[in-house]
C-alpha cells in the first residue's frame, strides 16, 4: 500500500479516480495512470484541496458548473476548467461515489445498477452505478470541459 502522505498534488491530470475505502485510518484510494496510492483525507477533503490549488472551493466549482451547464444533480467537477475534472458515479454525499476523471475508459454492465469501468492503461474498477449512468455522466464532464474551453478561448 503506497501511502500519498494526504498529497492533493496526486488529484492531476495522471488521476483515473477516487473511492472511498476503510482500512484503518485510510480513507481513499487514489488510481493514477503510475500506480495505486492511499490517503487519510476522505475523496471530498482531497477534491477540496486540488480544487484550492487553482484559486477555488469544490462548492464554488460545482455551483459555477451547475449555472453554466444547468445540471442539478450529479455535477462534472471541473477542477481546473481547462482540462481537469471529474465526474460522480452517484450523489457525492454518499459514501459508495466514486470519482472518475477525463480519461478515456469503456463500459461492461455486470448486473442492474453494477458495471466495471475499464481504463486503457489496463486497470479496471467496479462500481455501483449502471453503465448509461457512467456514459451519460462522462459526457457531462466532457461537455462541460469543452464549453468552459470555448467560453474562455483567447481571442
């Protein structure tokens, strides 16, 4: 178990996603591209963290993406609007979300309501959530993502 010493610098543009685990004091699980780390702040601590390396809170950015992009439930986290975000499988304040960055993946739906997310590099993770609600958040983030670029192109 790679111990991430509560490093938000591991929340970059490497990161696949977020769970939240419970062994002993441990309360994520951070997947990167580079390997499999471990911190004591909850995936909310972390994301608020990240979120205040680019001059914000998580609430600021999750309130500015539901005014732009009218979401109401299950907001696209835009961490740092030109290219780092993620997105939750379910409602954030629930325990079993798990935080999916833009990185490409695919789907297999395993049963009603459980899929396994499949990155390219090779890991994959299951979750509770269907595979339309996954395609349908992930397209979320994405929009999102290139809206906020298109608002914000130099001229």
């Amino acid at each position: 178990m790679k111990d991430s010493k509560n490093n938000s610098n591991l929340i970059d543009s490497e990161t696949l996603l977020l769970e939240a685990v419970f062994i002993g004091k441990v309360k994520t699980r951070i997947v990167t591209t580079h390997g499999i780390y471990y911190s004591t702040k909850s995936p909310l601590e972390l994301l608020e963290d990240a979120c205040n390396r680019f001059a914000s809170t998580f609430e600021g950015r999750v309130m500015a993406t539901r005014k732009l992009m009218n979401y109401s439930v299950k907001t696209p986290l835009l961490i740092e609007p030109n290219g780092l975000g993620a997105f939750p499988t379910m409602s954030y304040r629930r325990v079993e979300c798990v935080w999916i960055f833009n990185h490409p993946f695919y789907v297999d739906e395993l049963d009603k309501g459980k899929s396994i997310v499949h990155f390219m590099n090779g890991i994959s993770v299951p979750v509770h959530t269907s595979k339309n609600v996954l395609l349908k958040q992930h397209q979320r983030l994405h929009t999102s993502l290139n809206i906020y670029s298109m608002n914000h192109r130099k001229k």
